[in-house]
C-alpha cells in the first residue's frame, strides 16, 4: 500500500489499467442510479438507451458523417495554430528581444474568449470553413505559443553553455542541444491544447455549421433528444481518448530517453 501511495512513485502497469477502467466503471454505475432516480429518459437516459440511440445515429442520421467534419475542421485548424505557434514560441523563449515584443499583445489576447470572436468572424468571414478554423486558431494559437514559450526559457543555460565550451557551433548547439530539450514537452503541450481546440469547434459549429458534431447537437436539442445529445458527447470525449493516445505514442517513439511519469 505505501507505494500505492507516496507522491510520483511508479505503480505497476496492472494496477494503471485496473484503476483506469474502473473509473469508468464508477461513472456509469453513478449515471445509472441517476437516470434511475431522476427516472425521466427526457432529462437523463439511461446507459442502454444513449448506446441505442448512438447505433441509430450512425445507421439513419449520417453521424459518421458529422463526426468526419469535426475532425477535419479540428485537424486543419489545430495544424495551422501549431506550426505558428511553435517556432514562434522558441524564438520568445530563446530571444528576450522577440520576447518582449510578442509578449504582451499576445498575453493580452489569450483572454479573449475564442467565442466573443465568432460573431465577428460571422461578418467578415461569412458562414463557411474559414470562420470555424479561425475560431480553431485563436483558441489554440495563443495559449500554445506561451507554452512554448515557458518550456524553451525554462532550458538551462548550462546545458548550452557546455556544448559551446566543447566546440559547438551555434547552429549545433540548437538542433543537437537546444530542440531535443524543448520537444519532448512541446509534444506533451501540444496534446493538452489539442483538447482545448475541441471545446472551441464545438461551440463555432452550435453557432453556425450544417454538418459537424456541434450542429448536430443543437437539432438534437430543438427535438429534446438526450439521448442523442449525450451520445455525440460521449463521442466527442472517445476522439479525444484516441487523440490523446496517438500524441502519447507519438512521444514515447520520438523521445525514448525522456523518463515519463504515469498518470
């Protein structure tokens, strides 16, 4: 039981998968006695009958459909937040001077709601992809690139200080000293803004989108549909689960040496 239960101690890969599935366990255990009490399929239906209605989405509603458009709105825009974001956030964390330029307008910026932005975008981008991949990237973007920021000031300048002693170049010094200390957790900063960029798409396709797992819900709504309403949530967390678990594979093929402690 102690190392069950001192802080950043490694449990065994069993006790990982045991307790990760049964939260799961606990949650629907939790959502069935709710549906049970409350015992109105309007307000909160129960398990069975979220999976039944999931089953008649894909097979009469064209979900697939829906889910196909969210992930390509959520790819495209989050591709193009992060090939901005990421060289722009190593040159602030390695440059004061770019640091002190982009700084405050962007710490500025990054707390204005991505949302507040969508009626804006309305007006001059109309109602097509490019206002929802906007509402992508300004969600994205900016909290992205101080992140970025952070994890390459936080390299210690000693570790660039002995390459250089040793006879590094400076263009060496940042491709064999500098980027391997800073993508490890560039990759980890990456997969926490990924699901951000979901909330973001959702709420740009409640708004305006005629297909998308956002517009989706809003016609599930006008029909009081719970059932369905919850299952396109539940589905919108299952695509985070598997992005999630493809950014994670993706760091431990890429970064090996880089010790990772379990969640």
């Amino acid at each position: 039981m102690r190392t069950y239960l001192t802080p950043k101690q490694a449990i065994p890969r069993e006790a990982r998968l045991t307790l990760g599935i049964g939260s799961f366990i606990v949650i629907l255990l939790l959502w069935t006695l709710g549906s049970g009490l409350i015992d109105n399929p309007l307000f909160l239906p129960n398990p069975a009958a979220v999976v039944i209605a999931w089953i008649g989405m894909v097979q009469h509603q064209h979900f697939l459909g829906d889910v196909g458009w969210s992930t390509f709105r959520i790819v495209a825009g989050f591709l193009i937040a992060a090939a901005m974001a990421v060289p722009l956030g190593l040159l602030m964390g390695s440059f004061e001077v770019v640091r002190a330029f982009f700084q405050p307008p962007i710490n500025a910026i990054r707390y204005m709601p991505a949302s507040a932005f969508i009626p804006l975008l309305i007006l001059l981008q109309g109602l097509g992809e490019d206002e929802k991949l906007t509402v992508i990237w300004i969600g994205v973007f900016f909290q992205l690139v101080l992140m970025v920021m952070d994890i390459a000031h936080r390299v210690p300048a000693e570790m660039l200080s002995v390459a250089y002693t040793l006879g590094a170049s400076r263009w060496t010094v940042f491709y064999k000293v500098f980027l391997p200390a800073t993508f490890p957790e560039v990759v980890d900063a990456l997969r926490i803004t990924m699901g951000w960029a979901w909330t973001y798409l959702i709420v740009a396709e409640l708004v305006a989108a005629e297909r998308g797992i956002g517009s989706f819900i809003l016609i599930s709504e006008r029909f009081l549909r719970a059932d369905r309403i919850i299952a396109a949530i539940l589905t919108i967390g299952l695509l985070g689960l598997i992005t999630d678990a493809i950014f994670a594979g993706i760091h431990r093929w890429a970064f090996p040496y880089v010790e990772k402690v379990h969640a």
